[in-house]
C-alpha cells in the first residue's frame, strides 16, 4: 500500500513572551489502498492482520518522513496536535478515524526526530474537529506546535 501525501508542508513560527515557537501543519489521507479504498480507522485497525496493519503503519511513517524538511531540528517539548477532519461518508466515526491518525503520526514524527516521545511528559494536549463533508478530498489537516 501505498500513501499519496499532499505537499502541503507548512513551518510555522510565531514568538510568544520572548520564546519562539515552532509547528508544523501536515495534510494526511485517511484512506488506504485501492479497489476499494478502506478507511483507516479503529474499525479496520482492529480487524487487519497484525502484519497488514504493521506494514500499512510502516508505509505511512515513509510518506510522512518524504514530506517533513529535512534541516527541521527536533520540536521543544511539550507539544501539542490539533486535527481537522475533512470526510468522504458522513456516516464516518470521527474519533476513530483520528485515534489511528493520531498513533502513526506520533510514532512517525518521534521515529524522524520531529519530536523527543510522545509519552504524556512530552505530548500533553490534543483536540480534533470535524470540519465539513469533502467526498473529492477526505483527509485530516494537522498542526503539532510547542507550548510555552
């Protein structure tokens, strides 16, 4: 399997109090595969083989490291992630397509070195919504920023 990544990369930078501040906004598909494509989530998560599952997860840390910049240094802890949910079916379970979102691009961004772990003294807040119905485009926009 395979993932399309847009190229929508965005390296923010804003200073608050006298400390500078970095992020990151990522586009990410949530569909995997062809004919048909199955919607990552905990439904097909918890059903996939575990070696599927493995070699999807493997597939996606890929795609993400082609599209991070490669002098990015490593961002300051504590970070944060806030996820905006663009879906195909509305009958789509929002918090299970994030949950799985939320896993493989935490162990792809500390495996690339874009953040220290993801453990709870290093990742301490995150929030999703849900946007607008895009049957053309379904994906998840994300921001990973520091906190002050």
């Amino acid at each position: 399997m395979t993932f399309r990544l847009q190229k929508q990369l965005v390296v923010l930078e804003k200073t608050i109090s006298s400390r500078s501040l970095r992020g990151l906004n990522l586009v990410l598909p949530i569909y995997v595969g062809k004919n048909p494509p199955k919607l990552l989530g905990m439904n097909w998560y918890s059903n996939a083989h575990y070696r599927t599952a493995n070699a999807v997860k493997q597939e996606y840390h890929k795609a993400i490291g082609k599209i991070l910049p490669k002098d990015f240094a490593c961002l300051r802890s504590p970070v944060r992630t806030s996820y905006r949910l663009y879906y195909k079916n509305k009958l789509s379970d929002a918090n299970n397509i994030i949950s799985i979102t939320e896993k493989f691009l935490l162990d792809a961004l500390q495996e690339h070195g874009i953040i220290v772990n993801d453990n709870v003294q290093h990742y301490i807040k995150s929030s999703w919504e849900v946007v607008t119905q895009d049957r053309d485009n379904p994906r998840v926009e994300v921001l990973i920023e520091e906190i002050e």
